[in-house]
C-alpha cells in the first residue's frame, strides 16, 4: 500500500513541476482546438493498436495449449487496460490480464511466463524501430546520442538476459536472506525457469515480433496525427525515433498510468524539434485521454465479467499441434 502511494505521490509531484514550467491556459486551449479529424485518425489508430496486443497475446497463449478467440482476449486486454489506469504503467495491466487468465484455465506459471516473454520482445521491438530510425534518419549529433544509448542499453538488456538464462539452466536460486515465502520463492524460480526456455515461444516468435514492431509503429503513428491536430507537425521519422522510447521509459513503474512520465520525456525529446513545451504537453494529456475513451468499455466488461470459456481449450487442438508445440504440463 506504501508503495501505491508513493507513485501516486511522485505522480502529482511530476504533473505540479510541468504545471509550474507550462501555460495551463494554453494546454487547454491547444487541446479544444485540436483538428478533430486527426484526433479521429489517433483513436482509430488507438484501436487498432489494442486489437493487434489482443492478438500478440492470444498467440502466446494458444502455443501453450489455452485457446481462446480474438474477441475473447480483446476483452481481457480492455478490462486490463482499463483498471490499469489506477496501476503502475505495463505491470498493472500484466498482473490484471495474468489474473484474468489463470482464474479461468490456471497454470499461473505458463502464463506469467508467456507475459513476461511477451514485455521483453515488446521491448526489443522498441528498441529496434528507434534504431533503425536513428541509423537511417536522423542527423547530426541526435542521430548520435539515440543510436549511442539504444545500442548500449541493447547491450546491457541482452547480457542480463544471457546470464539471468544461464543462473535460471543451472538451478539457480534466491538469495536466502530475501523475506520472501517459501511459496512464492518457489513460484519465482519456476517463473524464471519457464522465461528461460526460449522452445516455448520459438514456434511463434516471428509472428509475435511483427505484431510488436506494428503495435510500436501504431504508437509512433498515433502521436504523429496528435501533433498534426495541434497544429505542430512532427516528422513521421522523429515520432519512429522517440515515441518508442517514450514507451519505454514509461513503462518504468514510477507513477500511475505513466501521467506526468509521459509529458516529461516527450518535451525533452520532442522538444529538440522546437515544439513547444505546452505543446508536448497537450500531445501527451490527449493522448491519455484517447486511451481512457479507447479502454472504457473494459470497466463496463469488468463489472460483467465471466471467466474465459473453458471450452475454448479445445482437446482435439493439441492433437494437432506438432510434437515441439504440445503444451508442457507445470
């Protein structure tokens, strides 16, 4: 409880030093005279988007053997999504849409799994479009410092990865002077043990690296029609070169739904271009705004939740899939 507080603190103490650096007269202004057809065209964007993280998770889960239709993981990503506005950014919505699914077929360990290996080709996918962008596009000492810091940060993300796999392969464990359950601690070591074992996702990583590259280029997209509806156009290859990385710093969990995070990183990166900071501002605010209109359904959802179908594990599925893709039993 201490912690939610203190995010909820640091939330409202970084959305009172934008406030005190802005015009609020002119945020509010800008965003009642956004061009509505483009807010139309980032909503529609928005969408999409939400479809396409459907989707990436229904893959995951279906190579384990829970299936589930689109409509069906729709609905759990919108319920996710929407009481993870009141959450930390990423890990809220994991922990909401990871509870939704065991609740109905179990296998907490799959499926906590499947998540975290999904967060870590999302963030890979972030990654690599701002590199690409910043290798192609970019000029001048930016190009430099984006590609500079993707590539070491890239780095530093696969080492840790390599040896967190090679800790996980021999048995590792946990610190004993952790205050951690026994429970739990064996949970965590099974956790790690399943993210490791990369023959889980390898029959379907391809297909979920380009759903994460389109769901990162839907993003970028969403923000380049959101500057065009205030009247401060942005570049298509600045949006792919930031916005990821936006994302990515956002999905830290430091304050609530990532508000006043958000706005932080796009003025110090957006504002390189000269857009104003009220502007990065209201970019970020209606960006948050669409997406709380996008993920309403999700309380309404939640209120008349069932559990996911079981039938929708269809026994004669697994008979169908090749000996390599067969769920494995935790």
């Amino acid at each position: 409880m201490s912690k939610k507080w203190t995010r909820v603190g640091l939330t409202i103490a970084i959305l009172g030093v934008i406030a005190s650096q802005v015009e609020l007269a002119v945020v509010g202004r800008l965003a009642e005279q956004a061009n509505p057809q483009w807010l139309t065209v980032a909503f529609t964007v928005l969408l999409i988007e939400r479809l396409l993280v459907a989707w990436r998770f229904q893959v995951l889960l279906g190579v384990l053997g829970i299936y589930s239709t689109l409509l069906e993981m729709v609905r759990v990503v919108l319920m996710s999504n929407a009481l993870g506005q009141l959450l930390p950014t990423g890990i809220g919505q994991d922990l909401i849409r990871g509870h939704e699914v065991v609740r109905s077929h179990g296998r907490a360990v799959d499926v906590s799994a499947s998540i975290i290996q999904e967060r870590l080709v999302g963030i890979g996918s972030m990654l690599g479009v701002t590199l690409v962008a910043g290798v192609f596009w970019l000029e001048g000492p930016l190009r430099w410092w984006i590609v500079s810091g993707v590539l070491l940060f890239s780095t530093a993300l696969a080492c840790s990865y390599v040896w967190a796999r090679s800790w996980s392969q021999r048995g590792g464990t946990l610190p004993s002077r952790l205050p951690i359950p026994e429970r739990v601690r064996s949970a965590l070591l099974e956790v790690a043990s399943a993210v490791s074992d990369t023959g889980r996702i390898q029959p379907v990583f391809g297909r979920v690296l380009g759903i994460s590259v389109t769901v990162q280029l839907s993003r970028c997209l969403a923000f380049w029609c959101l500057y065009d509806a205030l009247g401060s156009p942005v570049p298509l290859v600045y949006t792919l070169a930031f916005i990821p990385l936006v994302f990515l710093v956002t999905s830290i969990p430091l304050a609530v739904g990532g508000v006043g995070i958000r706005e932080g990183v796009l003025i110090a990166l957006v504002g390189q271009l000269g857009v104003s900071v009220e502007v990065n501002v209201a970019a970020g605010l209606l960006y948050q705004l669409l997406v709380l209109v996008v993920v309403l359904p999700g309380l309404i959802l939640y209120a008349l939740r069932g559990t996911i179908p079981a039938a929708s594990q269809v026994p004669a599925e697994e008979a169908r899939l090749p000996a390599a893709q067969a769920p494995v039993e935790r």
